[in-house]
C-alpha cells in the first residue's frame, strides 16, 4: 500500500520534474527528478537490469527527511526515472530512510535494506537520533516494508557499539544463500567501526564480528561501507567524517578510502594491508558497487562533499549529482578506476592531434565543449628539455575558467576552480601527486555541463570536481609554462540526442 507520505512525494515530482529543462541537468550523471540528493544507495542488478536508488529530499535543494528516489539502467549512462520508492512512513523510520543497499531474491522479489532512523527527547531536552536496520520487499517499482521492522537495532550490537550512530547497511548473499551486511558503526573512543552481520532469509539477522575500525586513524565515524573481492583481494571501501590531512593523500574532512587486503570467509576476518584515497578531488563521497552481470565491479558515488554542499548555485531546482559509474580493477596494489566501457558507445565527433608542440596558450580548432570524452597526453620533448607546468583550461570564457594543472617539479596534478565563477569561499583547489611514466602524463577527462572528472594514467587515480559555470563557456586551452611538450588530443563529443548539438 502506498503511504500519504509516499504518494505526496510522488506527487510532488511527478508535478515539478517536468520544470526543470533538461538541457539545465548533466546529460548522463543522475539527478534527482526535482530537489536534493545525496548518497547513492540500492545499486545493483534486478531482472537484467541495473537500479539506482539515492537519499532524495524532493522539496527542497537542501538535506530533509529522507526518501529514497529511483532510476534503473541498462547502461550505466542512460537513466530511466522511477517513482519515489520509499518514504519515512513508519514507526521504525519516521525520521528518515537512510542508506543502504539491495539485492535480487531467488523468488523474484528486489530487497532493499536501509537505516531507518527514529528521534526522541530525552529527560534533559536534548534530541537524541536512534538508527536500525530495516528491509522493504517489492517489485521494482514499489515496495512493502516489512512488518517486523527494524531487523537490527542497537540491542544486537557488541558491548560499546553506539545506538546513535549505526547505519548505511551493504548487503550481498554468499554462494550458500546466507545473507551477509556491513553497517558503519561507532566504538566507545568515538571512532568507526565495521560491523558484519549475517542472516538465513534476510530478515533475521545476527552479529558475526568486527571487519576493522578505524582507531581514531583515517577518519572518526566510518559511513557507507562496501565490502567485496576484487582481482584476487579484498576491498572494503569505507567514508569516514572528520579526516585529518596526511600529506596530498588524505585531505581534510569527509573523505572516502578503500583498505586493499586479504579475506577469511570461514573465519569472517577481513586482514587490511593497504590504504587510499579512492577520489582526489573536491566532489566525491558514499561510494557504493556492484557486479555487472559480465562480471565487473562497477562503482557509484556522490559527486558532493558535504562540507560545501550548503553553497549552491541560485537558479536550479535540482541539486546533488552521482559520478559517473567507474569499472574497478586493482594494478600494482592500487585501485583503478575507469569510466565504464558503456559510455564509448555515446561518443560522436572525433578530433584528434598528434604530436602537437605547445608552447603558449594555444587553442585547437575543433576541441570545445561541456559534453566531452577527452583525453590529453602529454610528453616532454627530449630528454635534455625542460618545462615548469602544463595547463589545460576547461569551461573558459572571457571572464571564466578551470584549470587543470600539472606540475612537473613535484610531479602533481592540481583541480582548480577558484575562477569557474561560483561565488562561495568554499574548498576550490586541490593537488595530488601522480606517477608520470617516461615523463608522459595521460589524462581522460569527463566533462558533463557541471561537473569534471579527471582518470589520470589509465586509471591509475580519479579525481572529480562539480563546476557551475554558465553552459555558454565551452572553450578549451592548452599551455606549456616555461618551455615546450609535445601533446596528443584526442577529443569525442558526447551525443544523446538531437538537443545535445552543443
Ligand atoms: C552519508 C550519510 C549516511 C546516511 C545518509 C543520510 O552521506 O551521512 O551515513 O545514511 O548520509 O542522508
């Protein structure tokens, strides 16, 4: 049965969607149909196809009550909108439907499972907010919670586990048919923890132990973790707030890292062995996966921080976008991402220069544009030459830029969008240290209309950036600072449909 409380958020963007014109939203990231949203939640595979649902607050461009808004995909590139799924609309979530995930049942059925999240007074004033697990079965398009919600709350917890802050649960099913799921958690000292749970039909769950914690090191509370064998290890992707920096590879803040290890499944001990930041740049947050059905893992992610998602542009009524779902392998120890192979099929007008020697600002006829596959290759010219810095300047106009900047001195790749024209004093720069090979540096960059995303050395580190420059700056240049490169560009316009001439 659908609750007025549903019903009135389907309503809602059913009514106002329809306002919002296409051409104002990225063409290929998800947004949501009207309003705010944050973490990708549900991302898996059901009846062949591929759904998405997110944190969705539809009457506002801010954070509220938590819905989760839907949209499946054959594709990973074209979206179709789906109705609201859920909406906090009983006891066990009345304020709010936090993240969590999904899963295919043998009888047919989607499963979703996801933090409701409950307040209440205490004696002394103060609101406190209480967070359990809870499941919702339906058919892709609606869903029934289930009556005996919530399925985990804080009384399952081992001793010191905190009532207050436990959610965002990841679910998969083993190849007995045993159901496993990972929640964050917090610890006596404040910090996160990862908690497994394990459970024979998905509705009664109980504790099976502590994958890791972070010990106060990486972070303080761990949100949103994914947990899943990739390339012969272990990845446990994990969100931790309040980070504190360490050098270029951790900034400061909400920060999202994968810990590279070895996995016991009988014994359910998950042995960490190496740590990184998954995204660096400014945007990325709450990563989730899943396996594609020919196999690959593909992850999402917010393309937000929240540090600055209240800085926001005056004029649309959507705000909040996901990045665009990259293929996860891991190379030399390290997690690589790469854009999916899916988006290759969109690409249009190809452009190209090989061997290109730059010098000053140079601009390329034929290379312009918001909605662009672009790679950029970039080379010294002999063994004995010398440059200080290579720059590539995205979204330019007269008055408007962002930079991409690589430094040859300290080997770093910089994102800059102090001068994109968004008027806030908000974090607009970051730099990361990046491994050129012979001195060459490749760079694919994924622009759509608002938003950036930078794959550095195939793969090698992936670094997004949201920008909210008007469309009408599309202009693109190229400059060697101090000396002279030699540059391959390698540009495809990115096509989905006829109002995409841009
Ligand atoms: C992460 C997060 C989750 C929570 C959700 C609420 O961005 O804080 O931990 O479930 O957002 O919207």
């Amino acid at each position: 049965m659908t609750s007025e409380i549903l019903q009135r958020a389907r309503d809602f963007e059913a009514q106002y969607a329809a306002f919002i014109p296409e051409a104002e939203r990225p063409a290929f990231h998800v947004t949501g149909a009207v309003g705010w949203i944050n973490d990708p939640n549900g991302f898996s595979c059901y009846k062949g196809e591929y759904h998405l649902f997110y944190q969705y607050h539809p009457y506002t461009t801010n954070w509220g009550p938590m819905h989760w808004g839907h949209v499946k995909t054959k594709d990973f590139i074209r979206w179709e909108r789906l109705p609201v799924a859920i909406a906090p609309d009983t006891e066990a979530d009345r304020d709010g439907c936090f993240s969590g995930s999904a899963i295919e049942l043998a009888d047919g059925r989607q499963m979703l499972v996801y933090t409701g999240v409950y307040k209440t007074r205490r004696t002394d004033g103060w609101m406190e907010e209480f967070q359990q697990q809870c499941v919702a079965f339906g058919d892709g398009v609606n869903y029934e919670k289930y009556p005996g919600n919530p399925v985990l709350d804080g009384s399952d917890l081992p001793a010191g586990g905190s009532v207050l802050d436990f959610r965002d649960p990841k679910v998969w099913q083993e190849p007995d048919g045993t159901f496993l799921m990972v929640a964050g958690n917090r610890t006596p000292d404040g910090s996160g923890a990862i908690r497994l749970f394990e459970s024979p039909d998905g509705t009664h769950w109980s504790y099976a132990g502590t994958l890791d914690s972070s010990r106060n090191e990486y972070g303080r509370m761990w949100e949103c973790p994914d947990f899943f064998p990739l390339d012969g290890q272990q990845v446990l992707l994990v969100s931790p707030q309040e980070m504190t920096a360490v050098g270029l590879e951790f900034h400061a803040g909400f920060g999202s890292i994968a810990l590279l290890g070895s996995y016991d499944p009988a014994a359910r001990r998950f042995e960490r062995e190496r740590v990184q930041s998954i995204d660096y740049g400014t945007d990325f947050y709450a990563p989730q996966t899943l396996q594609s059905c020919d196999g690959r893992r593909i992850m999402i992610a917010w393309m937000q921080n929240w540090a600055t998602a209240g800085c926001q542009p005056q004029s649309p009524r959507w705000f909040g976008q996901m990045t665009l779902p990259r293929e996860l392998s891991i190379r030399n120890g390290r997690l690589i991402q790469n854009p999916v192979r899916e988006l290759e099929h969109y690409r249009g007008r190809r452009v190209c220069y090989k061997d290109l020697l730059v010098t000053g600002e140079t601009n390329l006829s034929g290379v312009s544009g918001r909605l662009l596959d672009l790679t950029v290759t970039i080379r010294p010219v002999d063994a004995r030459s010398s440059y200080q810095a290579f720059k590539i300047r995205l979204a330019k106009d007269g008055q408007r830029e962002t930079l991409i900047r690589y430094k040859v001195s300290s080997s770093t790749l910089r994102l800059d969008r102090t001068h994109s024209g968004f008027p806030y004093d908000i974090v607009n720069l970051r730099d990361f240290p990046v491994r050129p090979q012979n001195g060459t540096v490749k760079l694919r960059i994924i622009l759509d209309r608002y938003s950036l995303e930078v794959f550095v050395n195939d793969g090698e580190q992936a670094a997004s950036m949201t920008i909210y420059t008007p469309i009408s700056a599309q202009n693109i240049s190229f400059e060697a600072v101090e000396g002279a490169v030699y540059i391959d560009v390698e540009q495809y316009t990115l096509n989905f449909g006829q109002e995409d001439a841009e």
